[in-house]
C-alpha cells in the first residue's frame, strides 16, 4: 500500500501510540483487500459501547478525533442509562453498563465525539454529501448514504470505524471506488402496486430481495420517485439484514441512477428477479402472530423512529393506555422536537417509554424477566430478536403494533 509522508511518521510512532494503531489497523484491513492507498473520510458514525480497554488504547494520547465529524451509535443491549428502570432492564446488567458509560464517557468528549446515541446519524447532523467518503457503523446508514445520499460507504464493522474516527483514514477499496457501485442485478415487482404498499409491506420487499440476492448492488424498478424518506427506509434497511446488500440503486432517485441503465453503467444485468404478492406473504408468515396471543413487550424504532413516525405513533395512541410495555428508539434530539409537538407527551401519558438504546437488542439483548414475545413494526429487529435473543417475534405494521400494546395481545389481521 502506497502511504504519504504523514501516514509513514505516524505508523513509526512519531505521532503516538494510539494514532500508531489505529492506522496500523486500518493499513493491515486494506492490505487485506488489496486496497493501494488510504484516502481522507468525510465524517465517521462509531459504536456507543466499544470495550473500554480497547476503546482507551486506541486512543492513547489522541487529542482529537481525525475525521472533521464523528457521531456516535446507539447504546446497546436493550439499555439506555436514562430510562432503563422503565424499561425494565435487568437491574445487574444496568449498573454494569451505567459504569462502563460513565468510563467511557470522558474519552468520547476529549476525542470530540457527538454523543448522538443513533443509527439515523444524517437527521442529527452527520449528513454527507454526493461522492464524499465516510466511515460509519451500521449496515441501514451505510445502504441508505450509497443509494439515497450518493455518499460512498463500505460495508464495514466496529474497529475500522473506529480506527478511521481516529485517523480521519479509510483504505480506498469496495464500495468506495466508482466502478464497484454499478448494479449486477434488476429487481421487478409483479402484480404489486407499491404506492399503496404499507410500511411493513415494504419491510417485507426488501427482506425477501436481500435474501435472495446476498451482496450484490441491485437496481430497483418500479418505485415512485417522490417516496418519502420513511418509505424508502422502510424499503432499504432490510437489504442489508437478510442479505449484504448496501447498494441498491433505484432510478431517479440515487444520484448515480437516473436510469436504470445509469445504474448498471449501461452493461447487462447478471440476473433480474421477480418479487410478487406471494413473497411478501412469504415473509409475513415467518414472522406471523396468532389472533389473541399475549405479547409483554412491542419494540417501535428500528432504525429510530423519525419525527413523522413518532407523529403517526402519538395519533395512534391518543388517549388509549398500554397493556404491554411498549418501547420507542429515537434519537434524543428528534425526542426534544417530539416534545415541543407534544407527540411525546401523548406516548408517555400512555405508558411508551422511549430510549436511545438499539431496539434489535444488537448484539446481547437483555429484556424483562417474562418477555417470551415481542412485537415490532421492524423486520429488521424481529430478524435480530428471534436470532440473537432466541425470542419469538411477531412483525406487522405500526397500527398492528400499537393495538398489540394496546390490548395486551395479537390481532390477527387474517
């Protein structure tokens, strides 16, 4: 790998030891893929819970983060260190984590982090631009800054981004190079009217897509070109959790995509696949609930509810009180608008506790004592739940959800 004058000073140590590191670290994953040189990030989106020791040696003696923006993710686990009481968060693992926040902390602000505590870093602030280069945590933002934004982002995990924070580097490779983010394969939807399609049925589109095309870029056909934001999330987001999709083009919308033939640089697809009623029923039956049966716990919010989700929640549930405990991820600073709407005041009046924490539980969900089924308006959080957590999840739209919480238990709607 070529390296300037400043990277070689700093892998010698010239620039101290946590910098030495990092962009070691960043050096050795490059190699690793063939990259040929490290190129400058534009922004940086980290994990909330990097393990302390690790997190304080890559850090050592660094002053300053290296990317000009950097934000962070989520808290994880289930556990937010404002309102895990009301969540009930097993008591042993709070305090555990509250200690490890508070050791934390002081390493995040000297290193001038946002503490965001969010997937959905672009709506408080990190937002990049056509063509920059970034480094952030979590597969959603990383398919939405490629297909809705433009930006370049690699498909990439807790230490590289990290180590690119620090550095303000990233290994030039992947997705990050013009002609890797050319489609390989269109998507068609048979007898599906997807302007009328429901945000769990649009969850439902992506699932199946990911998991029948596992990484590859893909073009879209088909979608209107004045989706909303929400819409097109709920669309996205699941790409990349049954499959590794984090490309997916969809004509007049992506930057790089006017057409779909922009969007596969004018060359023949690899493959076009179908998508049909029948496979969103598909997806729909994996995660299906029976009428009547008890759910303990709704999850709302992953990725995190944005101000027009909260918006639609708080209509749903005026004046109604739940049953079931009910959760809601958002970020703090949507939270703050949602209050002055009164779109907050309205949930917790009902029983809704709200939280920074990931809503999938990623990656070792603790739940209350008794959560033997969890309902959710994210087949991206059932996927994780029922996975990871090993507890049954039920998935369907936000109004099934807050019925759910509602009653205390499933409305079949078949």
């Amino acid at each position: 790998m070529f390296l300037t004058q400043e990277e070689e000073d700093i892998l010698a140590g010239k620039r101290g030891p946590g910098l030495q590191k990092a962009l070691s670290l960043l050096v050795k994953y490059g190699d690793a893929f063939g990259a040929e040189r490290l190129v400058p990030v534009a922004a940086a989106h980290v994990w909330a819970i990097d393990p302390y020791e690790f997190l304080k040696d890559l850090t050592e003696d660094v002053t300053r983060a290296g990317a000009p923006l950097v934000t962070t993710h989520p808290y994880t686990g289930c556990f937010d260190p404002d309102t895990w009481k009301d969540m009930g968060v097993p008591t042993d693992f709070a305090m555990a984590e509250t200690e490890l926040v508070k050791k934390r902390s002081p390493i995040i602000k000297r290193l001038n982090f946002l503490p965001t505590f969010t997937c959905l870093p672009f709506l408080v602030g990190n937002f990049a631009l056509k063509g920059q280069i970034l480094s952030w945590m979590g597969s959603g933002v990383q398919i939405m800054a490629n297909s809705l934004i433009g930006a370049r982002a690699q498909r990439e995990g807790i230490v590289s981004v990290l180590a690119s924070a620090i550095t303000g580097k990233t290994p030039y490779m992947g997705l990050l190079k013009p002609e890797n983010r050319w489609a390989q394969i269109v998507v068609k939807l048979d007898g599906i009217n997807i302007e009328k399609c429901n945000e769990a049925d649009l969850q439902a589109i992506g699932y199946y897509i990911g998991a029948k095309v596992g990484d590859k870029n893909i073009v879209l056909e088909g979608v209107p070109t004045w989706f909303s934001f929400e819409q097109l999330k709920n669309l996205m987001v699941p790409l990349p959790v049954s499959g590794a999709v984090a490309m997916c083009h969809i004509a007049g919308i992506t930057p790089e995509a006017p057409t779909v033939q922009d969007a596969l640089g004018h060359r023949k697809p690899e493959e076009e696949i179908i998508v049909s009623k029948k496979e969103i029923d598909e997806v729909y039956f994996e995660y299906a609930g029976a009428d009547g049966e008890p759910v303990p716990l709704v999850v709302l919010g992953c990725p995190h509810l944005t101000i027009g989700e909260l918006e639609q929640v708080a209509s749903l549930i005026e004046g109604k009180r739940v049953k079931s405990r009910l959760w809601l991820g958002t970020a703090e600073q949507i939270l703050a608008l949602a209050r002055r709407m009164g779109y907050a005041d309205i949930i917790e009046k009902a029983g809704g506790v709200f939280a920074r924490c990931c809503m999938a539980g990623i990656p070792f969900g603790q739940f209350p004592e008794g959560t033997n089924v969890v309902a959710t308006n994210s087949i991206k959080a059932a996927h994780y739940i029922s996975r990871i957590g090993g507890i049954k999840t039920i998935f369907g739209t936000t109004e099934d959800c807050v019925k759910a919480a509602v009653a205390g238990k499933w409305k079949s709607r078949v």
